[in-house]
C-alpha cells in the first residue's frame, strides 16, 4: 500500500485564553500562531460560581 508507506502527519494544539479580542491576539503572538494556521475558535461559557473561570475562547490550531 502506497498510502500506508507515507507518513504525513499533520498535528493540531489547542490554547485557551480569556474571551476578549485584546487577550486573543495577545496569546496568538504570544504563540507565535499566524492565521493560516488556526484551525477554529470556539467560545466557552464561563462557570458561574465563585472564583470559577469567566467566558474563554478554546484555539485549536496546526503545529
């Protein structure tokens, strides 16, 4: 099998970060994540429970 023999294999990450747009292009240079390389942004509702985490944005990008 000539498929079975190459081994191109593509790798994803994720990040999160808080869900503003200041602190998101903040992570992504901080990353160094250029936008070709982004994948999806999800929105994540934050916990609503005392000292839980507030609304975030979850990164998946490629490597």
């Amino acid at each position: 099998m000539a498929l079975a023999s190459r081994l191109n294999v593509a790798t994803i990450d994720e990040i999160t970060t808080d869900a503003t747009v200041e602190a998101l292009n903040a992570a992504l240079s901080h990353h160094g994540i250029t936008p070709d390389r982004i994948v999806a942004v999800h929105y994540l509702d934050g916990v609503y429970v005392a000292n839980g985490p507030g609304p975030r944005f979850r990164v998946l990008f490629w490597i």
